[in-house]
C-alpha cells in the first residue's frame, strides 16, 4: 500500500511540475546534460544571475542522459521541449543536417558576452568544420569539453615505444590484457590512422580527409585489422576498463585523455604506474558541445545558460567537478590550471601566443606537435549501419567467455577497492559516454 501511495505522490507531482510548465513555461528552463557533468551548485547560481541580469526569474528543470542517441530521439520526435542540450560533436552534426537547431542569439545587452570573449581559437576551428547542410557550427553550438583518444598502459609492462603505435594493440605478447572500448566510431577512427599512415606521411590524404572516409575498403580495412585484435581483447567495455587498469587485469586500453589521468591519479596510491599516449599515427579529438533544439519554448534563457556556462569561474568549477577539460580559451582557466610539476609544452594553438611555454598536464592538454597529428570525427549520416554492421562482425553476436569472466570478477574485486576509493578521498570515476 505505501509502495502504491509513493507512486500516486509521484505522478501527482509530476503532473503539478508539467502544468506549471505548461501555463509558466516562459520562466522555465529545461536542460538535457550528460550524467555527472557538471557542478550541480551552479543551477541555483544561474538562476539568480540571470534574474540579475534580465530582471525576470527563471527556474532549471535538469535532466539528464548517457547516450547521444537517447537524447537525439527525443528531439528528433519533437515530444520534448528541452531548451538546451550537449550532444558530442557527431550527434551536433546530425542535428545541424536535419535542421534540428536553431541559432544562439549572442546579443546580451550590457551582459559580457562570454561566448565570444573565451573561445579557444583551436575549438572555434574544429567547430568550423562541422558539417550541416552549410550551416556555420559556430553560429549553432558553443564548445563545453573536449578531449583527446589513445592509449592507458602500465609502464611496467608496457613500454613507452610500445604505446606510441596503435599497432601495440595486436601484439600477442598483450593478449588478454587489452580492453577495448565498446564503440565503433572511436575504434573505427583511430585504426584507420594507423592503416593510412603511409598515405598520411606522404601528403596523399589528410586526417581531415581520413575522418570522412566511410568507404566499403575502409570498412574492410578496419574491419581485418580488428578481427586480429579480437584475441587478445580481455574485455569489451564502456566504463570498467578504467577499474580493470588500476587494478592491474588490464595493461593497455583504448580510452579518452580525461579518463586516462582519473586512472593515473587512482592507481598511484597503489604503487601502479599508468601512462597515456596519443599514437604516432593520428587520432582523434572529441567535443561536447550546448545547442538549442528547434522544438525549445525559452530560447532567450537557453542563450543565457550558454553565455554563462563560458563564464570563466563556472567553468573551473564544472572542470574540476567532471575531470573533463573546458573548450574554454580564458586566461583564467589557463591559469587555474597551471602544474609546475610538468615541463614547459606549447600551448598557443589553444589559449594564443601568450601561451608558447606553459606547465600543465599534457595529457588534458596536449603539446602543439602532438595535436598537429589529431582530426575531429564526423557523422557517418546513411552510412553508419555499415559501421554499426562491421561491428557486430568483429565483436560476434554475443560476449566472448573472457568478456564475462571478467565482468564476474570484477563484481567481486570492486567491492573493497569501492571502500578504498571512499577512503582515500578520490573524486568518483568520471565516466566517457558510449559514442
């Protein structure tokens, strides 16, 4: 009976919020962010901000999702109103194509435009090149994270040399210690640098060029070298590989810049050394980035909520909250950032030619000569059920038996390493989405 009470309490609420939307909805701002992304103090903050600013008050409906392709159905069918969302850049591309979006109005009156006055001139480049149906990305999205793909290793048993080619992960002497990521598109962008290289090194195509390469060869191409990694995979994972490093059941795993220092900044304590590397031959960055979905009924605070996420004190604190690195260019967040533990790197391609020689983590913020090898991927619009197809042909229909040792075990062993984590005072595991 109270289980059945809970649940009328329930809809009645729910019911009450939607007729408030319904009959209020000017004053109601509904954003759609990922899981854990953001300091969540900051909603109230924005409130009050933007009353101070507007002279009209606002309330934040948040809701949250972990797949792009979770939030885009719902756009895509129109059935909800969401103001403002963060898809990755893909999904923005997607979106842009179907006409999905509409321009940020940028203009905020005696309000700092943040927007303008912190664009890190490598971001604004990247947005440059989404496509759309010749839409400007710039003009329909705002960078909010970013980040790099490669390789976490144990240095005990991995070599410097040996992280430094994407070839590392068909070496039988690994097998059994690589996890890879379960995502097509990441695997899939990163092999066929590694396959081009020639090409690429000669001036015969470009990773531009690369990223738009969907072709029935490239397909097979990709598809080959992968069905030799198979063997050696110990796992096929979304979020655990991170887990299965620090504890040592993996050496090598595909992964993304963000995740790569959480996992070094955990296993440390341990005694465990993790590294991470961009290969030689290319890979790829990835951006998360606010939009305004057609379908949003307060574009006026949607604009604000954009403007004043590029604040350059909010985006410390969400970069600090999520591990995520800001596209954000503000000196302010170049200072923030600053590690006097690491060697000078180059880093005016991101924050201008004030910053040719900074001391930071070049794993969030890589060196100029290493993100010169780097490309941003793109949609794969009709073509992506022949990516989604190859796939399912390299993985096989179902889980292979190490798979599902490993997923058992590590119910067990995460157990106490759960309380450690407690302890030691870590921030919880900031997780990538599934592409």
């Amino acid at each position: 009976m109270n289980k059945n009470m809970n649940r009328f309490l329930s809809i009645l609420a729910a019911a009450a919020l939607l007729c408030s939307c319904a009959t209020d909805r000017e004053h109601i701002l509904k954003v759609y962010n990922w899981s854990d992304y953001m300091d969540m103090t900051a909603i109230e903050e924005f409130e009050q901000w933007y009353e101070e600013q507007t002279g009209e008050p606002v309330k934040v409906i948040y809701q949250t999702f972990d797949v792009n392709e979770t939030m885009l159905s719902k756009i895509e069918k129109g059935h909800e109103d969401f103001d403002v969302v963060c898809p990755s850049d893909y999904i923005i591309e997607r979106m842009l194509t179907n006409d999905l979006l509409v321009p940020i109005d940028k203009d905020f009156g005696d309000t700092p435009n943040y927007i303008d006055d912190n664009m890190s001139p490598f971001v604004h480049d990247c947005f440059n090149k989404l496509e759309g149906g010749g839409k400007n990305g710039n003009d329909y999205a705002v960078g909010y994270m970013w980040g790099t793909t490669g390789i976490i290793y144990n240095a005990k048993y991995v070599t410097d040399e040996e992280a430094s080619s994407w070839d590392i992960l068909r070496n039988p002497k690994f097998a059994d210690k690589i996890f890879m990521k379960d995502s097509a598109r990441d695997v899939f962008s990163q092999i066929i640098c590694f396959l081009r290289q020639d090409d690429l090194r000669s001036g015969k195509v470009t990773m531009d060029e690369l990223m738009h390469d969907s072709s029935d060869e490239a397909i097979a191409d990709v598809e080959a070298f992968m069905k030799q990694v198979k063997p050696l995979v110990a796992g096929w994972e979304a979020d655990f590989g991170k887990d299965q490093m620090v504890l040592e059941r993996g050496w090598i795993s595909l992964n993304w810049s963000g995740d790569g220092v959480w996992t070094a900044e955990q296993a440390a304590p341990l005694g465990v050394e993790l590294r991470f590397s961009n290969p030689k031959e290319g890979f790829t960055v990835w951006f998360d980035g606010w939009v305004i979905p057609k379908y949003a009924r307060n574009v006026k605070a949607a604009s604000y909520w954009i403007n004043f996420m590029c604040r350059p004190d909010i985006v410390i604190r969400n970069t600090v909250e999520t591990g995520y690195v800001s596209t954000s260019g503000s000196l302010e967040v170049l200072d923030a950032f600053r590690d006097e533990s690491f060697d000078p790197i180059d880093l005016s391609y991101f924050f201008g030619p004030q910053a040719d020689s900074i001391r930071t983590n070049p794993v969030l913020y890589p060196d100029r000569s290493t993100i010169e090898h780097s490309a941003m991927e793109h949609d794969w619009g009709d073509r992506t059920p022949e990516l989604v197809a190859m796939w399912s042909r390299v993985k096989g229909e179902n889980a292979n038996m190490t798979t599902i040792i490993v997923i058992g075990s590590v119910l067990l062993v995460l157990v106490g390493y759960a309380v450690y984590r407690r302890v030691s005072g870590k921030k919880k595991a900031h997780r990538r989405r599934r592409r």
